[in-house]
C-alpha cells in the first residue's frame, strides 16, 4: 500500500476553522465526502465516535489518529488537518491536539489495510523530527511529502 494513493492534497487542511473535537472530524469528514471517500457522512461520524468509546486516540505531541471502520467508506482514505490553536481530545499525555489524522478504511479493508496503514503513519510519527514539521510546515504539498516519504 503506498500511501500516496491515499493521502491526497484535497484531503489536507492546514486552517481548520474547528474549535472542537466535533468539529474537527466534521471538517475533516467533509474533505472526504468532497473526493468521494465517503457514501454517509452521520454514518461514518457515529463509527468514528464508536472507536472514540473504545480508547484514546489522541497519540500525545499535539496529534490524534481518530478512525471509522466503517461500511460507510467507499475506498480508503486519510483527511489530514491542522488547527491554529490547540483543541481538547482525549490523549496519552493529557494535552490537546492540533494536527488530527482521521483514517476512514471500509469494512472489508478493516485489518490487514488498516494495520498496514496504521504500521506506515506511525513510522513517520514516531519520529520527532518529522512531527515538529508536520505541525509547522506552512504547505499542503510539505505535509504530503513528510507523510509519504520514508528512508
């Protein structure tokens, strides 16, 4: 799986308007209704919230990974936005979030693609270098190189 094929410049928004958990998987949902990722968007939020019930997805540094497994995605897909200020979410170091990762896999890619997907976002998040940028660089084309670029 190369995640250039699912990570796409109109699925990146570095001005999330959201001021809220809520509102950021809104806004970002919208971007993947927008490219066709998405058959029902309230279907899709109410698996994403599911997941939500289950544990934390915010990973600490200023960053969360909220995602639907959900029959409601066409194809599967990353929606990637950053906020101006820091927003509340549940996560592993008690901070906020500004850069949110939404991850919408269709039920029947729900685990060998999702792991595969997951495995590839949390090799470039687990390097804090690329973090620092992923929560600075000012251009969408910036974000898509450092998400799919690895040595």
């Amino acid at each position: 799986m190369d995640l250039r094929n699912i990570i796409l410049e109109e699925r990146i928004n570095l001005n999330l308007k959201a001021k809220t958990k809520q509102e950021a998987i809104d806004e970002l949902t919208d971007l993947l209704v927008k490219t066709g990722s998405i058959t029902d968007k309230e279907g899709f939020i109410k698996d994403v919230y599911a997941r939500e019930e289950i544990g934390e997805t915010g990973m600490g540094g200023y960053i969360a990974i909220p995602h639907g497994k959900s029959k409601h995605v066409a194809k599967t897909a990353l929606a990637i936005g950053r906020t101006s200020e820091e927003i509340q979410w549940e996560s592993l170091d008690g901070k906020g979030v500004k850069l949110i990762i939404l991850f919408a896999v269709p039920e029947e890619d729900k685990t060998s693609v999702h792991i595969k997907l997951l495995a590839q976002v949390a090799s470039t998040l687990g390097d804090e270098e690329k973090c620092e940028k992923l929560l600075s660089v000012e251009s969408t084309e910036d974000i898509l190189e450092i998400m799919t670029k690895h040595e």
